[in-house]
C-alpha cells in the first residue's frame, strides 16, 4: 500500500510534464516472501528514475500545428520586434502558425503604424492590431524609426504601404485580447509578450465585457496554454531587465498573477545577447528588396546601437519547439519590489528560461534561422 501511494504521488506529479507517455502502470500485488526483495528493489530503481527525470526540464512541441498566436510588441525602438514580426508571417506562411493579433504596447503616437505596415508588406493586413491607452509616460526610444513607418519621415519619398490610417479605430490591447480569447477553444492560444506587460496587466485586471462572462484571469487561465515573455535575468540579476522594470508596477502585477496551470517560458536577456544580426548584414541580406520595411529601416537609422536578436528567440521556440535551445528546470519565479526576478526550481512549478544549447555553434544556429527567414522572397 505504501508503494502504491508512493508510485501514484510520482505518477501524478510527473504527468504534467510529459511523462504519463513513459508509464503505463500496473499495481501489483505482493510476491511471496522469496521474491520481495527483488521487488522493493524494482520499485525503489523505477522511483530513482522518475525522480530523475522530473528534476530535467521536459521539452515541449507545439500541440497544434499551426499554433494560435497573439504577438504583444513594442514597437517603435528597438529592432528585434521587427524581426520577430518577420519571423512570425514566415511561420505563417508556412502553415506552422496562426496569427490573431498583433498587440501593440508601446505608449505613444505613430506605433501602431509599425504593426499596419509589416501586416501589410508581409501580406497579412487583415490581422486585428491592438493598442495601449492610458496615463502612460512614453519610455525611452533607441532607434525612432516609427515616424518613418508612419509617413512622417522626409527621407523615404514614398510612403510604405498601409491599411489603417486612423487609430481611433483600434481597439485597446486588452480588449482584443478580450476578444481573441473569448472565440477561442480552451487552451488552445499561445501568447508571444516581446515588450512591455502593460496591455497583459490591462487583461488580467479587466472583469466581464460583451466578450465574455469572464473575468481578465480566468479567461487567460482558460484560454491559454502557454505564455512566452522576452524578459527577467536568471545568470546576472543585478537589476531588472529593461521590459519589467519600465514600467515595473504593471509588469509585476500582473508576473505575480499568471495563473499556475499556465506555463511560461522566459527569454532572459543574457541569452539574446549572444545572438547578434549585424546590420551591414542585415543590408546585404536585403539588398535586392528595396521597399522592405526592415532594410529601410537599417538604411535610415543607425542601428549599430548593441541590437541583439533578443525578441526573435521568443518566436522560434514558440512556434519550433524546444530543439533549438537549453532550458533551466521548471520551477518558479520571484520578483521584488524592482522587478528583479529569481528562479527557484520545484517540480511542481509552472515556469522555466531559456539558456544557450552547450554546442559552440548555437549561436550561429539561432542566425541561421533568422537569416533564412528574413531572405525567403516575398
């Protein structure tokens, strides 16, 4: 009786991490004397083995393919949201994602005009944009390219091809969130957060609307599966990175409220920092596609600004799976009152990071991927 209960807690806690694909049980019952020293000893060599293998981080492939996808970027400043939007219609294009909606959550004017174009250039224009509204200071901008996205820039002539002119027109982030989620099956929407959380706080705080009965966190509990969030430090957490600690308040409102039943994987940014698209590169990749939004972009603007592809790494694993990358244990995170993060591993937590696969070409790989997908033609 004692093993059983012991085999059934294993079991149980094992499950939800992949393994149940590994056992297929049988309670036994008790051999005779002669025989139950050999059989303490299997148990005791088969719990060894579970216990192993629910301390390794289990790998996860898209359930679906495609995956349903909400991207929430802001736009406007760095450009590895860029890529990552280009890295999102390529998979889209390929069958192995679905896009719902782009969330736009950067505070501020002329943002939104960076969603409508890449829609539009990369041949989704019909893709619903969300924005940020409120009493939100704008955050510092690296590289101001949006101006240039919205028609406002006198060194690109023409202006680059959009669909919606008018942002009165879009609905606030969170309530496309609403929506998306609300016509959704249960658990079967992925969500890339490359920015700020301020739309996601928007969400998890909203109560019941004329999308769903539901309240912002348990249609997220719902609704989603698995939540993959450019943000937090884990190797070098001497202060918060750059996405939590803008506007640390909301983000840590709403880090501390994802429901449990909700994986997250984090994309540090110690690991972004290894992956570097040079923009000489980037200009040669694009050499023959004058009117991309990305080589106009590197042509205007000086982007030699210490861009690594830290937004992109979100995409690839979301939508390629796990093959490509390390990962911590699962676990859980804590935040203090900064927006620091600590991981604290536990079997039964919810939460992982990304890490750097040990190969030396890794890096290179990462590329690689972004690179081909950035020079497939149009």
């Amino acid at each position: 009786h004692l093993f059983k209960n012991i085999v059934y807690y294993h079991y149980n806690a094992n499950e939800r991490f992949g393994l149940d694909k590994i056992l297929h049980m049988k309670m036994v019952q008790m051999k005779p004397k002669a025989h139950i020293r050999k059989c303490y000893l299997s148990w005791i060599l088969l719990l060894l083995f579970i216990s192993c293998q629910k301390d390794e981080p289990q790998p996860i492939q898209p359930e679906e393919s495609p995956v349903n996808v909400i991207i929430d970027a802001d736009l406007g400043s760095s450009t590895d949201d860029l890529f990552a939007l280009m890295l999102l219609y390529r998979y889209a294009d390929m069958g192995l994602a679905n896009i719902l909606a782009v969330v736009v959550d950067r505070p501020g004017e002329d943002y939104y005009a960076v969603a409508d174009v890449m829609n539009t250039y990369y041949g989704y224009p019909n893709v619903p944009i969300g924005i940020v509204r409120g009493n939100y200071d704008e955050p510092k901008k690296y590289i101001d390219y949006a101006g240039m996205f919205a028609g406002k820039d006198e060194r690109v002539k023409n202006p680059l091809p959009r669909t919606c002119t008018n942002s009165s027109l879009l609905p606030d982030g969170y309530k496309l969130y609403r929506q998306m989620l609300a016509m959704a099956k249960d658990k079967s929407v992925v969500i890339l957060s490359v920015g700020f959380l301020l739309c996601l706080n928007d969400l998890i705080n909203s109560g019941p609307d004329e999308y769903s009965d539901l309240d912002g966190k348990e249609l997220l509990r719902r609704k989603v599966s698995h939540i993959y969030i450019m943000g937090g430090k884990f190797t070098k957490n001497d202060k918060a990175c750059y996405n939590f600690r803008t506007f640390c308040e909301q983000s840590y409102n709403f880090l501390t409220n994802i429901p449990s039943d909700i994986y997250v994987t984090f994309s540090p940014s110690e690991t972004g920092d290894m992956v570097e698209y040079r923009p000489e590169v980037v200009l040669n990749d694009l050499a023959t596609e004058p009117n991309n939004p990305i080589r106009l972009t590197y042509a205007n603007f000086n982007c030699n600004t210490g861009q690594m592809m830290w937004d992109a790494l979100v995409v690839i694993n979301a939508i390629k799976g796990d093959g490509l990358f390390g990962f911590s244990p699962w676990g859980d995170v804590t935040y203090d009152e900064k927006c620091i993060t600590t991981f604290l591993a536990s079997p039964d937590g919810h939460c992982r990071y990304q890490m750097p696969r040990s190969d030396a070409g890794w890096s290179s790989e990462i590329l690689d991927e972004i690179c081909r997908m950035n020079t497939m033609p149009d």
